[in-house]
C-alpha cells in the first residue's frame, strides 16, 4: 500500500463563485478562546502564518467566535498577507440586538439567531472592521433563524455582494430544505456543515443536494474535535470551559474504543508515513463528500499537521479499512 504526496496541496473551487482555495481549511473557533480553555494571541498567529506557508489558503472564523475576537486575530494575522487568504466568516449569531431568538450566553452576553436585513448589514460592517478587509470572500450564515424569511436573509446577501463587501454566499447548520429556499433566490456557493468518520449523516440528506446544484460542501469539525487526532491519553483531563470536559464522546470508555480504533489502523498508516490526525483528514477528502475538511489549530505545530493531510492521496484500499475499523470500533462514538 502506498499513498501519493503531491507537490502541491490539493484545490477546490467554491461554487458558482469560480474562487479558488485549498482543500484544507484553517478552522479559528478555538482561537477565541472560549469552549476551548482560554487564548493565545501569540500562538494562534503562527498558526495563521504556518498555515499559509504550508499552502493553506481558507481561513474560516465567525463573529462568535469570542465575540469578535478570532475575527481580530485572523485580520492582525493577515496584514500583509490579505492577498493570500480566502476568507470565510459569518453572519446570525449577534449580541448587538435582541431580536430573534435566543441561542446561548458567552462571556455573560446573551447571543440570538438572528438573520434579518439590517442585522446582516450591521454585522458585515462590523467584520470588515475586524478582518482589516475591505471585502469578505466568503460569507456564511452560520446558525439559521425561523424568525425571518430565507428571501430577506437571501436579499441582503445579494445585496452585500453586488456592493462587492461579499464575494460568495454561504450557510451553514442548514437543512436540505432550507438550503432549497436559498437556492429558489440565488445561487449558494457553499454549504458548512459537521462531517468527519463519525459524523456523516449529511451524505444522505445534504450532499446529494449540493451536488445537483455545484454547492461546495465544506466540513467543519473533521477530527471531531480533536477526538480522531489519534489515541487520547486516558489520564488527560479537560479543565475550565473546555466543552470537551463534558462532552460524552470524551469519556474513558469511548477513549479505550478509540485505542483499539487506530491500534487496527497502525498497519495503514505506518507506511504511509503520516500521523492518526492526517489519515483522519484524508479520509474526509477521500470520501467525496466534502469539498474542503476545515480544521481547527491554535499553535503552530497543529497547522503545519492538518495542512501536510492537504497533500496525501489515500489508495482505495486505504479508505476501505478505515470505514471498516470505524464499524468495528466507533459505531457507539456517533
């Protein structure tokens, strides 16, 4: 068995928008620090940087993201280097109203869903703010809102990118269904979705659609968070807002599973010459599913990971005892 370095990270084409960007994503949720342990502005520069000097060129964040503070590292990052980055952020998740309805509470600020026509324009001027940037190339709704209409919401974003503040429009957390009311007001470049080896029910219900219609699919989440990073030590304790603290997925008995998960896959990947995280994020490219695996790093050494699995072709036979560990081992996991 034998896996294909390519000179080059692997691209994809964002829709009808005709843009160009690698196949690997540069995730910043954790960036803002919140549900992840606290920040480091310093360290998620250099991972920026690595990320771009390993070819990476989407870079993905949100105005949620630590209320507002992912969106102002990915721009202090970028200063000089705008010309290199396809940016994605979105739109929805606000604190400057109440209208809508309401999501969650971060840092003792309540946040709502909310997608209406004024409320896009407000938050669009807000990240250009951010992002240092005179304009968005990708701009995504990221939580859907049942209290406006998909044709306002669709009607605002067309307007944002005749002004050329938008490049391409995008949702996310969207059903089949709602991504179809999209698509009867204008073209969709993309759809962000949650896809990784445990997480793949969008293969039935999301993807044949944006398929038929040249939607990219872009899959956030593509090591789960870090649980298919590779075996989790069973002493590691997550502290302070770390979701994984309490997530179930991160329990001793689902780490011992996963211990027997990549202990079976310790044949396919030794020759391939990769790390458990890489194969992880082949696959996800491999399985024709998604056009882009977005992937979340906060220090250096975790871009330059993620973005070499930009690069690794797997054979079928690969992809094949992958799916069949993963059947054996983490069919409880999902």
């Amino acid at each position: 068995m034998s896996a294909v370095l390519n000179q080059a990270m692997k691209t994809t084409t964002l829709g009808p928008s005709g843009i160009t960007c690698s196949a690997i994503g540069l995730g910043t949720w954790a960036m803002g620090g919140w549900m992840w342990g606290g920040q480091d502005s310093a360290g998620a520069t250099e991972a920026i940087h690595a990320s771009l000097d390993a070819g990476v060129t989407l870079i993905d964040t949100a105005p949620a993201y630590g209320l507002g503070a992912s969106e102002n590292i990915v721009g202090a990052a970028l200063k000089g280097r705008r010309h290199e980055a396809v940016i994605a952020t979105k739109c929805g998740l606000v604190w400057h109203t109440q209208q809508g309805t309401h999501f969650f509470d971060e840092d003792g600020h309540p946040v709502y869903r909310h997608l209406g026509r004024e409320s896009i324009f407000h938050e669009a001027e807000e990240s250009l703010k951010r992002l240092q940037t005179d304009y968005i190339d990708l701009y995504i709704t990221h939580w859907q809102d049942s209290t406006t209409p998909v044709e306002e919401t669709m009607d605002a974003l067309l307007a944002l990118k005749q002004q050329g503040k938008i490049r391409a429009i995008g949702v996310s957390n969207a059903s089949p269904e709602t991504l179809a009311e999209y698509l009867r007001y204008g073209p969709v470049d993309a759809a962000q979705e949650r896809y990784s080896l445990i997480d793949r029910e969008i293969e039935q219900t999301l993807v044949p659609l944006c398929q038929q219609h040249n939607v990219a699919v872009l899959g956030y989440s593509s090591l789960a968070l870090g649980l298919l990073a590779g075996p989790i030590d069973p002493t590691r304790v997550f502290t302070g807002d770390d979701q994984r603290a309490t997530n179930p997925r991160f329990s001793t008995a689902n780490r011992a599973k996963l211990k027997a998960f990549f202990d079976e896959l310790e044949p396919v990947r030794q020759p391939l010459g990769c790390s458990f995280g890489q194969l992880m994020i082949a696959w996800t490219l491999a399985s024709g599913s998604v056009s882009v695996a977005l992937c979340g790093a906060r220090v250096r050494p975790q871009a330059i990971q993620n973005a070499a699995a930009g690069a690794l072709d797997l054979p079928p036979e690969a992809v094949q005892r992958i799916d069949e560990a993963a059947a054996r081992h983490l069919q409880a996991l999902a």
